[in-house]
C-alpha cells in the first residue's frame, strides 16, 4: 500500500529547518538530505496505511488453552513529541478460543503499529487491543521493553534508561503473568 506523504512539503519543510539553524541547505554535504529525510519520512509513518486487521486475519484452528508467547520482537518507533526514535523489544502472549494466528505475523502487527508516530503507552494498548479483538483471544499480555531517544539523546540525557509498559486484555491473572514473565526469562 502507497504511503500518502506529501515528500515535496517535507522537503521543503527541512530546507526552511537547515536554514532556521544557520546551515545552507545547497551545501554539498546536505543538498540531497530534504529529499532523504522526506523519503525516511515515508518509510517510518509507513503504518498509516496499514490495516492491523490485515494481519490477524489469516487463523488456524487450535484445539487447546495453552498460552502462545512471542518474546523480543524488535521495533523502531517515532516519538510524537519530539518527533525522534524510539526502538525496543516487545512480549506478545494469548490464551487462544479457538484458533491461533502465524507467529510472523505478530511481528507485522507490530511494525504496523510502531511505523506511527507514537508514545509507547499507546502502542502496547494497541497491540493488546488487536490480539485480543481480531484474535477473540481469552487473554493478552503485551509487554513493551523501549529506549527513547529523546530521553538518551536530549533533554535529561540518561543513556540507557528503559521504558516499561504493560497492557492485559480479558482473563490474565497475575499468576499467570508472573507464570509467563518467568518462562519468558
């Protein structure tokens, strides 16, 4: 699917942004980057064009309650209030009713989610709220491990500071978090 950014207001966007910092923007070593930083603009927001539903849509029967857990599922994000990267890893966990989704394609839910701009709060509920809807899953566990760069790289400057957040859906006692936060070691 096509991504509707409009490359040529970003581009100029980041010449004006050049400019307003007191580079010239026709300097050999920054002539191409508008257009480069337009086309990353693309690649990164990518997710808008995406139906999460997409991926959760193909399902095989599964006759059984046992818990299905995809840990370290990696992902690169953009901070939506500082617009810079966010990346980490994430825990998807479901107790299915009936059927079980490819184990590829949690990671496509992901990326779907984080090629957004973001705040990591709202990306845990959403992947939460995918699986355990489209899924029709008994329970959900989404547990998200990340490192802000406008934490790290700006601002405070605490190198290496990471960000926990964690979103249940449905039935998921706190044994049975404890009990898959320990196999997930």
């Amino acid at each position: 699917m096509q991504n509707n950014v409009d490359k040529e207001k970003i581009e100029q966007a980041v010449k004006m942004i050049l400019e307003a910092i007191g580079e010239d923007p026709n300097r050999e070593g920054l002539k191409d980057t508008p257009s480069r930083v337009a086309r990353m603009y693309e690649e990164i927001t990518a997710g808008y064009n995406q139906d999460p539903k997409d991926y959760l849509c193909r399902t095989f029967n599964f006759d059984g309650e046992d818990v299905v857990l995809e840990k370290d599922i990696d992902f690169a994000s953009t901070c939506e209030h500082h617009l810079m990267p966010f990346f980490g890893h994430v825990l998807i966990a479901y107790i299915p009713d009936g059927k079980i989704v490819g184990l590829s394609k949690l990671g496509r839910l992901v990326d779907c989610f984080a090629k957004r701009l973001q705040m990591q709060e709202r990306l845990t509920q959403q992947i939460a709220d995918a699986v355990f809807s489209e899924l029709n899953a008994k329970g959900v566990l989404v547990i998200i491990e990340g490192e802000h760069t406008c934490m790290t790289a700006r601002g405070i400057k605490k190198v290496g500071t990471i960000t926990k957040t964690m979103a249940t859906r449905g039935y998921m006692t706190n044994e049975m978090i404890s009990h898959i936060l320990e196999i997930a070691k």
